[in-house]
C-alpha cells in the first residue's frame, strides 16, 4: 500500500484529504507542524510527501530542503496559496517535484500523486506494469496480479518488490534493503529477507535476482 506523510495544519481539510485519499487505499500518516513531519520523515518510509507551505514550526520550503540535504528523495507535492512566480521558484529550489495551488480538487489531488508514482516507475502510462511472463505489478496498491488474478505476497514482499523494480540493475545493499522495507522500531532479519528474495524469484524468474555475496542483490 502507497504510504503518504500529509503535513496540513488545516485539521479539517487534513481530515477531508485523509478520508478521500484513506477510501482510495493509501495509507495516510498526518501531522501539522515542520518538527513533527521531520521527525517522521526520518523516522519511516513513504511514497509520497504532501506538505503545506504555511505550517507551525517552520514552513514546507525548509521542511523539503532540509531533508533533501539529508539525501531523503521521496518525491513531494507543494499545497500552498502561495502563488507568485517567486514562490513557485523557491518550492521547486527546495526539492519538490509538484506544486498545487489552493483552493484545489481533491481529484486534482489525487491526479498528481498518480502522475508521481507512475514517473518513479520507468514513466508507465498504466496503474500496472507487467514485471513477468503473466505478472503485473499494481503502482498504488502495490499488488501483484497473475492474469488477472491477485497473488497473496506479504506487505514486505510487495515493498521489497517496489524497490527492486525502482532500481533495476543496480545493486541494493542489505542496509539499504534493511532501512527502506522494516520500519524504525522493527529489527532486521537476514533469514526473512532471504524468505521474500525467494518468493520475489518464484514470480520475476530464479535469474532476476542476483546474489551478490557480502554486497546485497541486484535486480536485472
């Protein structure tokens, strides 16, 4: 399930974005300050950033240049009244990859979150991509299909699944691994993560995912 960090200090419009987007199956984490955002920012993972400019505590600009510095790349969507060719300057300055002018749809919303996770999957034109002879791979849900019919994969799985088709062909290490697919207070287990390599190899094919010893696994 796509996994976003809202930071609206408007609480009913932070409900109304949370309840549209929640029926829509995304898991929606939501505060209303700068600290707290960055704090959770660093302290889990997620797909997508929706930030307020205008928040407590700090202001979104900050809030995204600071965790760019940080080498935190996920990708962001500006929700600012703020609407002058300077502060679009400064927003796309800070890292954000969209910018959405309030008042705004929630459909318009939800538009531009799709049009971001499909351009972090090879620029897809579809909800799925095909992965496999029969498999597809379900961008939002993170669900795998085989002709048509849903495989039963855990959310780990369907996560690790994720990362390895963001980063074809390059290596991911077990700590990279690690700190993108179990969370801030789980410890990392060697002999589960071998357990997921060999559900994901059942499905990409016994080739598609190599070992390399000591390193970590590349997908090819």
């Amino acid at each position: 399930m796509t996994r976003i960090l809202l930071v609206e200090d408007d609480e009913i419009l932070s409900e109304m974005i949370t309840e549209y987007l929640s029926e829509r199956d995304y898991n929606i984490t939501a505060c209303i300050d700068a600290k707290t955002a960055l704090d959770l920012a660093y302290e889990q993972k997620f797909d997508i950033l929706i930030l307020d400019v205008k928040i407590p505590k700090g202001d979104g600009f900050s809030l995204l240049s600071s965790l760019r510095k940080a080498d935190v790349t996920t990708p962001a969507i500006f929700t600012t009244s703020l609407n002058t060719i300077e502060d679009l300057e400064v927003g796309y300055k800070s890292g954000c990859d969209d910018y959405l002018k309030k008042p705004y749809e929630l459909k318009e919303l939800l538009l531009r979150i799709k049009n971001l996770l499909r351009r972090n999957f090879s620029h897809t034109n579809d909800d799925f991509i095909e992965i496999a002879d029969g498999f597809r791979f379900h961008i939002d849900s993170k669900t795998v299909q085989k002709d048509g019919e849903n495989v039963n994969i855990s959310n780990k799985e369907s996560e690790l699944l994720a990362l390895f088709l963001q980063n074809k062909n390059k290596l991911l290490t077990k700590e990279i691994i690690y700190d993108k697919i179990w969370g801030y207070d789980e410890e990392p287990s060697e002999q589960s993560l071998r357990v997921y390599i060999r559900t994901l190899r059942q499905i990409l094919g016994k080739d598609s995912i190599i070992n390399k010893r000591g390193d970590g696994y590349i997908y090819v």
